[in-house]
C-alpha cells in the first residue's frame, strides 16, 4: 500500500512539474537577479530578472536612464570595454553561463549586437561594409544573395559610401551586417531612432520576416511601445535599473500604466510619458 501511494506521488509529480521542465527548454537566454557596477562604484542594474524564448521576438521597454542599453551590453560583454561588471547574479545563453565573458566569444556562441546609432563605416562602401564583418562568419564566407534579399535596397547601393545613406538604409546596413554572423540571438538598441515613420515600418517588416524565416530570436530595445508591439511577441517594462512590469504584448496594450506612459493613451487624451512623475509609476507598481 506505501509503495503504491509512492509511486502514485511519483506519478503526480512528473505530471505538475514535467509542463515547466518542456517550458525551460524553451528559454533561449536568461537572466536572474543582475546586477551590474561601472567604475566599481555606480549602480546601474539593481537585480534585474528577465527570460527570452527560442524563436521570439522579445521587448524591452523603457525611458531614457532606464538601464536597457546597460542590459544589451552585459548580454554581448560589451561592458568590459566601458569599465562595466556584472556583480551579482547570472546571464545563461543557451543554458551556459555568459556573464563577464569576452565579447568575442559571446559572438562565436551565437549572440550579435547592433548598437544604437548605426555605428556603421563611414568610409567604406555598403559590400566593403558587409565584408568587414566577415570575421564573425561561422563559415568564413558571405552569402550575399542571403543578405541582399532582405535588403534589397542595399543591393542596389553596395558600391556606394556608408556615409552617403540615408538614415534608414544605414539602419539597414546596421542589421545586414550583423546576419553574416548568422546569430541565433539578435541584440536591436533603438533600431528606430531618428528615423521616419515610413522607414521605420518598412525597417520593423523586415525584422519580423528575418524572425519568422530564419528563426532568430530577437531582443529588441525601444522606447516607442507603439512600434514594438506591433511585431513583439513579449515585453519587459523598465525602470531605474529593474523590471517593474512584464507580460504578453497583448496584456500589455490593455494595461493602463502602459497606455498612459509608453503609448501616450490615456482615455481620449494623450500624454507624453516625459511629463508624467515618476514617484505616480512607482507608487501603482511597486
């Protein structure tokens, strides 16, 4: 009779817990309670918790000080050259922990970083551009039709200067080049800064068809909510360093807080977040 309660505990158990084991195979990149110092001494990231799933496209939300540009940087290791540190806690790509490695090697496991403001080479033409990231080839080789046929724009503009684009097709170059690494997980900081609105839907279209057809997952960096959730999956909110609110994008456009200071919504009037007191969003979420 033990025996039989036993193993139909045993039993019980595989069936409650064996849903969330399926649900972390699933968990492309993690992190758990990190925290992050620069200089030894100044706090940026105050235990921030976060999950991105294999195959999504991932939101991470925020104003200006926030610390999501920080977050992206202690992913990639792209702190160490800015005198950063992750102090506590962990980041697991893949189930591997990654936090404080060489960011070099952090490209070899898969996981490439497109910097805010384009950071392209001025002086080099598009195709010597593309070529210049050739190191980070798993192949050692460019597949430019690959390449060109999310961009074709860049196609018929390979021999021209980076520094001659417009703001939009430099973007696009931004991204091009980070898809010769052929990346599993693909770091976007503000990929619609400074650009206008018909260029960033064209720009956020194809985002959304790389993800679909190659499968890359993809944590994405913003401030305008209204653009990310049109192709996000999920979405973290941030502030002061944590994550104060998290959920499905669809949860998230019917949240009031959400509306009122990342969409501009609130009942028939529009705010602009900026103006709205910090101490008011503190108070509804912690």
């Amino acid at each position: 009779m033990v025996g039989k309660v036993i193993v139909e505990r045993k039993v019980k158990a595989k069936e409650v817990f064996g849903k969330p084991e399926k649900i972390s195979e699933d968990i492309l990149l993690e992190l758990n309670n990190v925290e992050v110092v620069y200089d030894k001494y100044i706090l940026v990231l105050k235990g921030l918790s976060m999950k991105v799933r294999k195959g999504s496209i991932t939101a991470l939300l925020g104003p200006n000080g926030a610390g999501k540009t920080t977050t992206l940087k202690a992913i990639s290791g792209l702190l160490k050259l800015e005198r950063g540190e992750v102090t506590r806690g962990y980041i697991k790509f893949n189930g591997e922990n990654i936090e404080n490695k060489d960011p070099i090697a952090i490209v070899k496991k898969g996981i490439v970083h497109v910097l805010e403001n384009r950071h392209v080479f001025e002086e080099l033409t598009v195709k010597e551009n593309l070529i210049a990231a050739n190191y980070l080839s798993p192949t050692g080789e460019i597949d430019f039709d690959y390449i060109y046929a999310y961009f074709p724009q860049l196609k018929l503009r390979e021999n021209v200067r980076a520094g001659y684009l417009s703001g939009g097709e430099q973007q696009m170059l931004a991204i091009a080049r980070a898809l010769v690494a052929k990346p599993k997980l693909l770091l976007l900081d503000e990929p619609s800064l400074g650009l206008a609105p018909r260029v960033v839907e064209e720009l956020y279209q194809i985002i959304k068809t790389i993800n679909e057809k190659e499968g890359i997952t993809i944590l994405l960096v913003e401030q305008n909510a209204l653009v990310a959730f049109e192709i996000a999956d999920y979405g973290y909110v941030m502030e002061s360093g944590r994550i104060v609110l998290d959920g499905a994008v669809s949860e998230l456009k019917e949240n009031e807080d959400v509306k009122e200071f990342y969409m501009g919504i609130k009942g028939s009037s529009r705010k602009n977040f900026r103006l709205a007191k910090y101490y008011r969003r503190k108070k509804r979420w912690y």
